[in-house]
C-alpha cells in the first residue's frame, strides 16, 4: 500500500511529469486515486486526498524524516560511492577502522566463522563490480555484520558491489566507482590500512600516507571461473566486457553529448 499517497505527493510538488501517458491512456493523475471495489465487485477509484495510513513509515513532502534525503555521495582517495544513512546510527557519520579485506563475499563468510572478523573493522569486498562479476547482490552479508554489530563491534562495508536498500542498521558504502578490476582504488588497499568515513563532509578516505598511495601498484584479478560459465553466466560476458561503471549508470548502451 501507500502508492497513491506518494504519487500524490510527488505530484503535488512537481517531482513527476504529470502528462505522460500510461497504460490507463491517461496521465499519472490516476495513480494519486486509491482503487476500491464497488457493491457489484467492480473496480473503481476514490479521487479524494489520499492521508499517510502510518507517518513512521510514510511521511509527506511537508514533514520529511530528514531535511537531506537517506543518501549520501561520497568522495575521496579511494573513488566515489553512496551510503544509505536512513537507519545508520549517528556515531558512524564519523568512523575510521582498520581494513579487513576480501575478494568475494564467500571469503568473508569464511573469516566471520573462523572468528577473525571479531573487531572493529571495515570490511572491503573488492571485485564485485559490474565488469567483475555483473554486481551481484551481496545480501548474505547483512544478517552477519548486524550480528557482529550487536557483539559491540564497530563494523562497516566497503565494496564495488551492490546492497540491497534494505541493509537496516548496517553502514554500507557501495557501488565504489571506478571498480577493482578496471584498477580503481580499492585495488590499492592493504590489510590493516585505516578507512574512515567522514559523512558530514562526504568524504571517504584510506588514511594513507599520500607518496606510499601513489607508489601502490594496484591489485589484479581475472574473474573466477565458477563466475563465468553455469546459470547463463556465459551468456552475459559480452556484457559485463562493455558495461560502464556504477556512477555511470553500469549501461552497455552509449549516448553522444
């Protein structure tokens, strides 16, 4: 539920192109009604003003949760990314942690059941970029550094790849551009180096002295095997050769200027 009323209020405020015509061969008008069935079980629509059925979940344009939206980009030494801040407490808005770092979402796994992720860490999972691997969906990782989290342990993720919006308490930095593969920065981090993040600033940064940065050869990697052939994996190699970056959008289709 809850759809008209965010159409309704997008609308209200000009954030939709009202005209475009839909399926109804109408504008997106009738999206702002609440469908309803009539006494003879036909389907119809309330036109009235459509009221939030719960404000902790739904909120309108005039009282938002937050004055600056739930994402953040952030810049530094090591690319661009975004962070999800809507459920992230306050205390990680400013957070530097040593680098725990991985090259698949399997290894990671591994470490936190060995008890070598017990720490204040940021884990960096590099090599799950569009170009890599198609960007997969990294949700085995949530429930893990929540429970991590929930030991009193400072945890946070640095990737490529991607997360769900619903990744909860968790401070997720993702979609980090320009991914490992293509020599972006995460290549470059050490086990150990410090990454903090700097929310408020929007800044990102491996806490690096400068020179040894520029002197770091970055890591290669060819993608795995496994991660080429079986469930029509072959099938899309010619896309992932000639996807462009996730701050790009991670198209294979090019547009002149």
């Amino acid at each position: 539920g809850g759809v008209a009323f965010v159409m309704q209020e997008l609308l209200a405020q000009g954030l939709l192109h009202r005209e475009v015509t839909t399926w109804l061969n109408n504008d997106l008008t009738e999206y702002a009604h609440t469908p309803q069935l009539n006494n003879q079980q036909q389907l119809s629509w309330k036109k009235e003003v459509v009221e939030s059925g719960n404000a902790e979940i739904l909120r309108s344009h005039s009282s938002p949760f937050s004055e600056q939206g739930g994402l953040r980009i952030l810049k530094g030494n090591l690319g661009q990314c975004v962070v999800k801040l809507s459920a992230i407490d306050a205390s990680y808005w400013q957070f530097s942690a040593p680098a725990k770092v991985f090259s698949s979402q399997e290894s990671v796994l591994q470490a936190y059941q060995q008890g070598l992720l017990n720490q204040n860490c940021v884990i960096v999972l590099r090599f799950q970029g569009p170009r890599a691997n198609g960007m997969p969906e990294l949700h085995k990782l949530v429930p893990m550094i929540a429970a991590l989290m929930d030991q009193d342990h400072r945890v946070a993720l640095l990737t490529d790849g991607r997360l769900s919006g619903a990744s909860g308490k968790i401070l997720a930095a993702i979609h980090c551009s320009p991914e490992a593969i293509l020599g972006g920065p995460l290549a470059q981090i050490h086990e150990g180096d410090l990454i903090q993040f700097d929310i408020e600033a929007c800044q990102l940064n491996a806490l690096v002295d400068d020179a040894i940065w520029q002197r770091r050869i970055p890591l290669t990697q060819s993608v795995p095997e496994s991660e080429q052939w079986g469930c029509g994996r072959e099938l899309f190699a010619c896309f992932r050769a000639q996807v462009s970056s996730a701050d790009e959008g991670a198209t294979v289709f090019r547009f002149d200027d």
